[in-house]
C-alpha cells in the first residue's frame, strides 16, 4: 500500500475517509477519542500544503439527513483540536460539498455531512454505491483511506472511491495493521485474549479463529453467562443466548482438546434488576439467585483474571467485563485495565466500548501498547476475514 509519503499533495484537494464516530449527549461530544486518533493524518497533509476535505459517518442514520446525526458539532471540535477553523458542508456529495471544497486554498480543512446520509453509501447495489463514490471523487484529487473503524464495510467511501483516485493509506490505518499483524502472525507468548460485551454471537469468529492460535481465553461482561449456564451453572435473570448454547459448549470441549485455557469468572456482582442503584451483592457462580441478574465479574474474578495475566507477553481485550457506565458495576473493568498496566504484555485495547471505558475510567491511554479506534474491524481481522476496506487501498 502507498502511504501519504508517497503522494504528492501540495495544491491538491485530499479526500480523507476518517472514523469521527463519537459518543454524543445531546450535542456534547461525550468521548474526542476518535477525533484525535485522526489528527496526525489531518495534520500532516496540512502541513505539506494539502486542502483537506474531510468526510465521516456518525451513528446509523437511515440514508437520509437526520439531525441528532450531525456532524457539525465534531467539526467544531476538530477545529479546536487543530487550532484552526474547519469549513462545514452542511450535505455530504452535494451544492455545499462542492462549493466548500472548491473554496479551499492550501493547509485548509472542511468536513462534510455525515457521509450516511447517503442511501448510496451502504448500499448492497454497487451501481449505487458507484453512482455516490463518482460524487465524491468530484470534490478531489487524491484519496487517503484513514477510517479503520470502517475498513469492515463495504460501504462507498471506504471501498468504492479509492478505485476513483490515486489512493494511500492514513497513517492511523497503517498503525492499527502493523499491531494487528502482530497478534495474528507470531505473536509473544504466552497470548492471552480476554473477551466481554454483551453477546456471545458477536464474537462466534473470533473466538473460533482464536481457538487455534491464542494460550488463553478470558471471559467476561454479559456474554459469559451463556458460557455459564453451557456449563450447568444457574444463571437467573442474567442476559443469556439460548440458542448459542451447543456452540457454546463446542468451544470448551475443542479448547480442552486444543489445550487452550478458558477462564471464567468464579464469581459476579449480581443485582435485582439493571440499575445503578439496585440492590446487589457479590455472589459465588454456583450460587446466583434465580431473581437476579449478573451486571460485573466479582472480586474473586477480578483477582482471578489479573493472575491469568500477569506472566502473558501479549494480550487483546476487547469488551468490557460488566455495565462499567455504572459505577457499582466497573470493578471488574477497572480491574482488568489495571492487570493490562501492571503486566509486562505488550497490551492491545481492541476500540468500541474497551477504548471508552480506558479513557472514561480515568486511565493513561500511553499505559497500554495500543488503543483501536476500531472494535469490530479489529475483531474481524482476527477472525481471519478480509477487510474491503483494506483490500481497496492495496489495489
């Protein structure tokens, strides 16, 4: 793949495909992680005399303008990021696209319309997923593909204009597969990946492909207990995925047979319903009450986990252990992000709610050997798929 290195850009209208898909309460910006991830692709291109424009998605919008999706308010903070004013297309491919573009002189930057307001940007049509990346490519010379958190999509801005324009790679995406590679070709060991987040059918893939390469599975979050009630324990009113239940118990028999390690929490913080301030209780899992439901790993878990840790040289975590967003149930995150600090593992924080809950917990984002702003490309990377995305900027 051509980096930005190799295009000459001075003069040049840029199309940067970036990943601003942040958190927002209201128009507050809940959580800039993603923001300043782009800022040195942004920067540098500005420096050697580009004008940049760039384009993003925010949230799921239905292929049409939606207000509580705008990206106005990221286009603020970008600017107060770079220290310089950020023009705004109030459309993605459109009038304003086009005159904000071509108003541009050398070292600027605009942001356009969340590029998801375009019923041809996810389209499964690639005439009209064409039709959108053909608009684009109208606004610009050259494109950089800096969007990890998108490489997964065969959407239009990701995969169908880089074949429209002389094309590299963004330094952020070139970064998160050189880490990736690591955990995927030879990695450190002992390799050990821990696992949360809501649902075991997420991460069928993963924990598939990881089977036979990772020396150890930790699990944790909501997804543990379908793993739980596999194995015979009651589980009461947690979150449980029925109908994994054989996949389930597929995975620990062919991990004994593989002799890979999958850990469990011993314990969990179980509460009378999912509330900040239900009444709960640390409990033994042979012993959850069938009227409550498991919201956190407990202490002897987190005890447990930071044990499984300690000799590992390489590790990926993705998901967080329970409902972190309420204190009485981010023990276990908290835990776990300390064990990842305290080991000597080359640490690898796999983006989405893990990256969110590193920087909402208060922890050095340095501390760790490197934070995705990708969670779901991440973790079809190491599923072994291929990425459009990529794949778009190699051609």
């Amino acid at each position: 793949m051509r980096t930005i290195d190799d295009l000459d850009v001075s003069g040049k209208r840029v199309f940067v495909r970036a990943d601003l898909n942040v958190p927002l309460d209201g128009e507050r910006i809940a959580d800039d992680g993603r923001i300043r991830a782009a800022l040195p692709t942004i920067t540098k291109l500005r420096e050697r005399g580009a004008r940049v424009i760039v384009a993003a998605h925010l949230g799921r919008p239905k292929g049409a303008p939606d207000p509580k999706f705008s990206l106005r308010p990221v286009a603020a903070r970008l600017g107060e990021l770079l220290g310089t004013e950020v023009a705004f297309a109030t459309d993605t491919a459109g009038e304003s696209a086009r005159a904000t573009a071509g108003a541009l002189t050398d070292g600027q930057v605009a942001l356009l319309e969340n590029v998801r307001f375009e019923p041809g940007e996810t389209s499964k049509d690639d005439t009209e997923r064409g039709e959108l990346a053909d608009r684009f490519a109208g606004l610009a010379d050259l494109y950089v593909g800096d969007a990890f958190g998108a490489v997964h999509r065969k959407h239009a801005s990701v995969y169908d204009l880089p074949d429209k324009l002389p094309h590299a790679v963004g330094g952020l995406v070139l970064t998160e597969v050189e880490v990736l590679k690591k955990l995927t070709g030879d990695p450190q060991r002992p390799y050990a990946v821990v696992l949360g987040g809501s649902k075991v059918s997420d991460k069928l893939g993963v924990i598939d492909n990881l089977l036979g390469t990772a020396d150890r599975l930790l699990i944790g979050g909501g997804m543990v207990f379908t793993f739980l009630k596999a194995k015979g324990y009651e589980v009461g009113s947690s979150l449980l995925e029925s109908d994994q239940l054989d996949t389930v118990r597929g995975y620990l028999e062919r991990a004994e047979r593989e002799g890979v390690e999958i850990v469990l929490p011993v314990d969990v913080v179980a509460a009378e319903k999912f509330a900040a301030d239900a009444p709960h209780d640390d409990v033994d899992v042979d012993a959850i009450p069938a009227d409550r439901m498991g919201l956190d790993i407990g202490p002897k878990s987190r005890l447990l986990f930071a044990e499984k840790l300690a000799d590992t040289k390489t590790v990926f975590w993705n998901g967080p252990m329970g409902v972190f967003e309420m204190e009485p149930y981010a023990g276990g995150t908290r835990a776990l992000a300390k064990a990842l600090i305290d080991s000597d593992a080359f640490t690898v924080v796999g983006g989405g709610d893990s990256a969110a809950a590193v920087r909402v917990l208060g922890f050095d984002e340095t501390a760790f050997g490197h934070i995705s702003t990708g969670g779901g490309a991440s973790l079809e990377y190491l599923e072994g798929k291929d990425l459009p995305g990529i794949d778009a900027l190699a051609e």
